[in-house]
C-alpha cells in the first residue's frame, strides 16, 4: 500500500471510495501487501483469508457501481480478533485446544459487519482466551509492538492493536472483559473502545466472563471508532443480555455535540507510582480539555482498591464454568494419548490449555466450591455493586471521566510473564470500568521520552456513547497525537 493510503482513516477511504479515487478492490490488496511487507516483523495476523477478501471487495465495488452501497463501511477491510467465530473459517482463540475448530456459523458482530458492506479480513493474534495483557500466552505466536518490536503490544486483543498500528489494516474488532480493548489500544497508540455491557451482541463471542466480555472498535480516530460501533450494535434476541431499548447514533452525533463538558478526575487513579510521564502527559490531557472551557471535578471512586481481587474472583469464575465446555471429545483437540473417557477429559485439557488458563480455570473452581462460593463469589458480587454504585455517584455531576488508561507504557518480552501479579496490575485503571458495565475508550495522548506511546482514558455513562465520542472527539480535533506514526 502507498504511504498516503496505508495510514488513512476510515472516513478519509471512505471518501476516495466514494469519489471513486480508489476501489475496494485495491484498498484490499494493498492492506494485503502491506501486511505481507511488514507482518514478519509485526506477527499480527493469524490468518489472512485473502481471497474471500478480494472477492467480497469485488461484490462491494459492484454495489457502488449499481449505486447500492450498504453504508458508510462499505468496502472498508476490518480484520477480526480470533475469538469472534466466521462461518467456515478458523476460531481457535490463539489456542491448542481450539487449534482446528472451524466455526459453523457467524457471529452477530460479524453477520452486521457484512450487512454494512465492511470486509471481514484476517483473523489476528490475542492472549488464549483473552486472559492476559500483553498477548504472550498465545499458543501460535508472540506479536510485537509496531513502536518497537522488543516489547509487548498489550493484551488480549494485541493483534487488533498491533495490526491498525502497524497500518495493515484500518480498522479492527477486539474484545475487552478488564480491559483488552483499551489497555492495548493505549501502548500502540491507537482508539479503542468497550461499550456499555449489552450493546454489542456477544452471539458468536467465545466466551471468556460472561457478564464483563464486550466486543468493540479498534481505529485510528475517534470518528472511525463511532463508524464501527454504528455497524455492529443493536438489539439481538440470541443474547439474552442484549439490550434492547434505544442505542444512540454515535458518527451523527459527533459534529452536533460540541460541550463544555463536566469532566471528572478520579484521585483514586493518578497513585503515587504512576509512571511520571503518564502522568504529564494524562495532566496535560485535562488541562487541555480545561483550556477549552471544560470545567474539572475532582470526584471519588472509593472502591477503586478492590476492583482487582473482585474481577479474579468474579472473571475466572465464570471462566472456569465456560471453558468447561473443552473436553477433548466435541470440536477440541483430542490427547493422542489417551485410553479412556476421563483420561481423554485429563490428558486433551492438559495438552490443549496453556498455564495462565489453567491458572485460572483452578482459581475459579476453587471460589465456586461448596464451602467457599459465600466467602468468595458471593462477596465478590456484592463489592461489584459498590464499584458501580461509585460510578454512578461520580457521574451524578460529570459528564465523563478523564484517567490514565495503563498505569505504564509497554514493556518488554517477558518481563512480566513471570509474575502474574504484575501482569494482572496492567489492568488497574481499565477493570473497574468492566465491572460496572459502563462504555469507555482510549485514545492517543503523548509519547514518552522513549517513543512509546501513552493512552488517555475517557469513561462515559451507559448507553450514552455519542456523549463520550464526541468528549474524546473534542480532544482529538485539539491534538494531532492521533496522527503520529511508529517507523517499521
Ligand atoms: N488482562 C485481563 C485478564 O487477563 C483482561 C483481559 C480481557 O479484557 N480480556 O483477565
């Protein structure tokens, strides 16, 4: 892909689209190309699935040419985070025990991507199944971050962030259940984005914890992210935690929403060992929104504490019951070793999940055993009403919250593997946001002094997304840190 075309936005394609200065044809090809120079370096995808592409590329160039475009996505390639399933194609949740699972049919997220004439391109790496934040625990392969290619891109959804980073593709579906949309959006400098629980249907969502996982957008500007949550929310009666009242029009409502703002800042997440150049930068975010005729609240989370033990209580719990569905028998890697049906159930998960999965499947069953489920799940549920009741007081006098989105910058291959405490600590400002089912996004704020990118958070109110767009929106048109490249 030329220079001018790989690092374009999703509204500035859409233009040359529409004004036929390219076709989709060509848009795919060159992420292809893009992604063949650049993807040794960056090993994001898992799968390229490039013919399907080209041909439904085909079929959209046909559309305009007819005058039947879907929407504004039509032609636009958005590849997809290999736990969201593909009719006929591989989901193997970065894997062994899934490592040939081909999915029979679509996701939801996926049947209204294609219905918005986006391409589905590419299936791209994340920890196995999703639990981790940096994408080590992969069974395939260790994808790197595009700024520098020693370290982590962030996790899970790594591949999401690291392929829209590295400008192989424009756009990205990812999941966040503590943080896996944000946390790796903001060490690859780009937008990422969780909705308000319920928003995007999880029909298709390889489970992970069920009451906290949430698909959404991977982009290089706030306008794309609204495009792509357009395209795949909405009410869907095969989730049975689907929402089904009203969802904004999040791109429409951007230029009407101008402000000032109410902005809060919870004093909870500016800790005394902050990384001191995320906290300039995160500081200097605010005084920017300030500037601009924002008016700053200091507000308090009091239960901010407690969101980690809370979250590995209440997440690896419903993990452990979800994955249980893995048993070497039906769609799952079978142990060659193995005589009989318990022996199959032992030896195939054995072989089948990695260490932190395993990790965590024992801690789960562990909090939900006879004699521990009141000392632990049922205490952990009770604690995940006071977090949330800590948002909703917050927000009973701002309009969103304004916080770091990772308590560091990326760091290195393996410094943290050892250490699961650590690792779990990466998602310290961005879980609670899960726990109380609220939206929020990350996007670009600064460098650091070693050209790492630093993510700000914005937190917004559930089912108010056109709000917290345009908030960060506002930012964005204030700021070009959304527009600084890595060198590959
Ligand atoms: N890092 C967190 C975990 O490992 C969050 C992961 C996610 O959001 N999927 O559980």
């Amino acid at each position: 892909m030329s220079e001018d075309l790989y690092y374009k936005t999703a509204t500035e394609l859409r233009r040359l689209l529409e004004n036929r200065t390219i076709s989709a044809v060509e848009l795919v090809q060159s992420a292809i190309a893009r992604t063949k120079a650049t993807d040794d370096k960056v090993r994001a995808y898992l799968d390229t699935n490039e013919d399907e592409a080209i041909e439904l590329a085909r079929a959209s160039d046909e559309r305009r040419a007819n005058g039947k475009i879907l929407g504004p996505l039509d032609g636009i390639p958005v590849s997809i985070k290999d736990l969201i399933v593909e009719k006929g194609k591989l989901a193997r949740c970065s894997s062994r025990i899934l490592e040939n699972f081909v999915s029979p049919y679509d996701a939801t997220a996926i049947v209204n991507l294609r219905n918005s004439g986006a391409i589905p391109w590419g299936r791209v790496n994340m920890d196995e199944f999703a639990m981790g934040s940096s994408t080590e625990t992969s069974y395939f392969q260790k994808t790197a971050n595009p700024w520098d290619l020693e370290r982590i891109p962030g996790g899970s959804s790594g591949g999401s962030a690291a392929c829209v980073a590295a400008g192989q593709t424009v756009l990205s579906l990812g999941s966040d259940t503590g943080g896996s949309i944000r946390q790796p959006a903001a060490l690859c400098g780009v937008v990422g984005m969780k909705p308000t629980y319920g928003t995007v249907s999880r029909y298709g969502l390889i489970a992970f914890a069920s009451s906290l996982d949430q698909i959404g957008p991977f982009s290089r500007c706030v306008e794309d992210s609204a495009m792509l949550l357009d395209a795949i929310s909405g009410y869907d009666p095969l989730d049975s935690t689907s929402y089904s009242g009203d969802i904004p029009n999040c791109a429409q409502a951007i230029p009407e929403k101008k402000g000032p703002w109410k902005l809060g800042i919870p004093k909870e997440y500016f800790p005394d060992n902050l990384d001191p150049e995320i906290r300039t930068a995160v500081e200097a975010a605010v005084d920017n929104y300030r500037a601009r005729g924002c008016e700053i609240i200091e507000v308090e989370l009091p239960h901010t504490e407690l969101a980690i033990p809370v979250y590995y209580i209440i997440a690896t719990a419903e993990a452990s019951s979800n994955l249980s569905r893995y048993d070497g028998i039906r769609y799952t890697h079978r142990s060659e070793e193995s005589t009989d049906a318990l022996d199959i159930y032992f030896k195939s998960r054995g072989e089948g999940f990695g260490e932190e999965v395993k990790r965590r499947i024992c801690l789960g069953s562990f909090v939900l055993s006879s004699g521990y489920y009141d000392a632990y799940y049922l205490r952990a549920q009770k604690v995940r009403n006071l977090i949330r009741k800590d948002f909703q007081n917050a927000f009973k006098q701002v309009d969103a919250l304004l916080t770091p989105t990772s308590p560091t910058p990326a760091f290195k291959f393996g410094e943290r593997t050892e250490d699961p405490l650590t690792m779990y600590l990466s998602d310290i400002f961005t879980i609670n946001v899960n726990l109380a089912g609220f939206p929020a996004l990350s996007l670009p704020c600064g460098l650091t002094s070693g050209n790492l990118p630093i993510g700000l958070q914005v937190i917004g109110q559930p089912l108010k997304e056109d709000d917290l767009f345009a908030i960060a929106h506002s930012y964005e048109q204030a700021n070009d840190y959304w527009k600084l490249r890595p060198t590959l």
